[in-house]
C-alpha cells in the first residue's frame, strides 16, 4: 500500500528551543529539547476522543529521538495523559500517542519536552488487551484439566488447543477500551465477539474468572452481546469463496502476542501461518488496535501472497435493519446494521467502514453481510465498530447511531490537521 495513503494526519512538526509556562511549575517545565506540535479540527463536528499519532523522529534528531522515554507531553501549562509506543523494535520510542478532544474548528497547542526535573507519570488506564491462559493443569487429550488462569504477552497455540478446551480464559485474547471490548476465537472459529459495558473502567481481568462462559449472563460490568454462530461475527477475516464467507480455519500454526496494552492505545499481533485461503495458501498479519474514548477498532491485515477476495461483515439477525451511506462515498465509507440483536435482546449496531478503492463487491451469504475487499500490494485496513444501547451514555435508537456513522466517516474523511 503506498506509504501516504496510510498516514493518519498531515505533520509539520517544528522544533523549538524552549516554552514558557506561566503558573508555578516554570522551573519543572523548563527544557532546552523540546517540540511544538499545532493541532487543528478543520471540522464544524466537535471530537470527544481524537487519537493523535506522532513519529517521534520528525520531532527530534536522532540523538534526541533515541531518549524521549523520560520527556512529557505539556498542554497549557499540564502534563497530558500519552503513550509513547516502540513500533520498530529497536529499544527505544518511535511514536508518542495521545488522545484529546477539539470544538469545532478549534486549535490546540502541545509541547513535547524533557523537563529539568523527571519523574514517570502514572496515567488512568483507558484500554487495555490481554491473553490469559491456563498453567498448573495438564493437557487430556484436546482438554485443558485443573490449573489457573495466567495472563501472558505471547503464545504459540498449542496443536491441542480447539473449541472449549478450556484453556484460554474467554477462549482467546481481548481487547477493550472505556467504551466497549471485544475478543476473537483463537481456535478454528477465528471470530470476533463482542463484549458490552455499562462501566467505563477496564474489565476484562475479571472476565471468564468465575466460570468459563459466565460473561454470557448479565454482570454489572456488561456481558456478552453477540451470539456468532457460523457468521463473521463482527470484523472478523475471511476469504469469500464459493459464495461463501470462509473464516481462517485451516492453518499450520498461530501465534498471538500482545503488542501494546497502554493507557492511550493497546494492540494484538496475530501471525497465521499457512492460511489455506480458498487455492491460495498464505500466511497473514493481523493487528487490531482500539485508543481510548473510541468504540473502533482498526484491523490491519499482510499477507504473503496476492489474496483479491479477502471479506470481512456482520452477522446477520432478523431484525436489524442494515443501513448504508446516503451519496457518493469519500476514502472511507460504510455498512451497518441495528436493532434488537444482542444476547440481552436489545438494540444493537455494528458497522464495517472501509476503502471503497478496496471494494470488490458488497454480498452475503446465509450467516453474514459480507464486505468482499482487494488489498493493495498485500495489504489492507478497515475499522469496525459496536454501539450497544446499555453502555453508559449509550446510542439508545436507530437515529442515533445514523448520526454517530456519519459522523465517524465524516472525521475519517477529514482528520485533523497536524503541524
């Protein structure tokens, strides 16, 4: 994919010697390495929760760019809730995320500096992602018997491991944020749940503690929400094949790895090895990522191989009603569904929003809207999204969630202006 189409937001980032604070905390403040970074919402549609995403070594040169762990971000005066995130693996920060919300057409002014006094800020935790497997017990056949749930950053599934062994908490890695969470079957399933809050903390170290599959009854944190049967669930990767939606089932090995598990942003890494994709056998990259304040979840795809039928959707329900854009669509664009489909048997709304440059062919099958999509040079991006009526300051009804659509590919058609 070329590399511009994939950049979130224009940077013109200029740095500056120093800032000046007029309150109390001058002298903590005070730094001769230090960036401005100039925001501006081109909108007139206000921002709760925009995720700004810096490459740090646009900021600095390289021998500042290399020590920024012990700088912070400073808005008016404060220290700012970020994330500073080591993309390249090279032992040192590459990126500096954070989250901030805009009026319409507002401007907003960050610096990014090493103060004279550091000590590391402790921030509230708005996502979070995790793997959580047994350890103590032993392997009965394709059984996981006695043990205790263990959170761990990466695993290789074992040969062993199918549908209820029993052995991963919540069968496969989650993900949430204050919003919503989700996870996905980290078995021959390979699809994505959904997992509704009515709290805006993080929840999912408690999930599945209390019995495999409690989070099926209500909770007073939330519930599971989808029932998913043989359909994409919600976002889930598939091939379209043979009319068709076909999920990743058939693989040589998977490998899981929580790449990042932040207050601003977290992220899974899943490598397939060996997808048998339709006649095509590859092995696919999959990155799902959620910032916080954000009911999206952003799905990046990499295959090895050339795959032009790669599909994802929604599960189908009687009595949604799927809803698509009114007009000519911009870079992105959408398909939805709402209504009583949840497993508490109220309202509901998922939607896919993707690249109509990436679009083969809308369709479905007997399970699921499918989203039929062509990556470009292997590679591919689309979001999805849940609105569950019960999370708190919830969507409640159909028009609601139109405008919270329109809204979202609205700004994803017109980010912020970064300088």
């Amino acid at each position: 994919m070329n590399r511009m189409k994939r950049i979130l937001f224009l940077l013109t980032l200029l740095p500056v010697i120093s800032i000046s604070c007029k309150n109390s905390a001058d002298k903590y403040f005070d730094s001769e390495m230090s960036a401005s970074i100039s925001i501006t919402n081109p909108l007139e549609v206000a921002y709760e929760d925009a995720l700004i995403e810096i490459d740090i070594n646009s900021l600095f040169k390289d021998s500042i760019a290399g020590a920024v762990d012990s700088f912070i971000l400073v808005l008016d005066s404060v220290i700012y809730p970020f994330q500073l995130n080591d993309n390249n693996k090279d032992g040192n920060p590459d990126v500096l995320l954070f989250v901030s919300g805009f009026q319409p057409g507002e401007r907003k002014d960050f610096t990014f500096l090493k103060p004279a006094e550091y000590e590391a800020p402790v921030f509230e935790k708005r996502t979070q992602a995790e793997i959580s497997v047994k350890v103590g017990g032993e392997w009965q056949e394709r059984k996981y018997i006695g043990g205790t749930f263990q959170n761990i950053k990466y695993l290789r599934v074992p040969p062993e491991h199918t549908d209820h062994s029993f052995y991963i908490r919540y069968e496969g890695p989650g993900w949430e944020s204050d919003r919503v969470g989700y996870r996905f079957y980290l078995d021959w399933r390979n699809a994505v749940d959904i997992f509704g809050k009515m709290v805006d903390t993080m929840v999912l170290q408690d999930v599945g503690q209390d019995g495999f599959d409690s989070y099926h009854e209500p909770a007073p944190w939330g519930m599971d929400i989808l029932k998913v049967g043989n359909s994409l669930g919600l976002g889930s990767i598939g091939i379209w094949h043979d009319d068709k939606a076909n999920r990743v089932a058939v693989t040589d090995s998977i490998k899981c790895k929580i790449v990042q598990n932040g207050p601003v942003q977290s992220m899974i890494k899943t490598k397939y090895y060996g997808w048998q994709a339709g006649s095509t056998k590859t092995n696919l990259k999959s990155l799902l990522s959620i910032h916080a304040g954000s009911r999206m979840t952003k799905h990046r795809l990499y295959l090895s191989e050339q795959v032009d039928n790669i599909c994802t959707g929604i599960v189908k329900h009687d009595q949604a009603e799927k809803i698509l854009p009114d007009g000519e669509p911009g870079e992105w664009t959408y398909i939805a569904t709402y209504g009583i489909q949840s497993l508490a048997d109220d309202n509901l709304g998922m939607a896919i929003f993707y690249k109509p440059e990436n679009l083969a062919e809308l369709s479905e099958d007997e399970d699921s809207h499918v989203v039929v999509l062509k990556p470009e040079e292997n590679e591919l991006e689309y979001y999805f999204t849940a609105a569950w009526e019960n999370e708190k300051e919830g969507i409640k009804n159909i028009d609601e969630f139109r405008e919270y659509l329109e809204t979202t590919v609205t700004k994803l058609n017109n980010p912020l202006l970064v300088r």
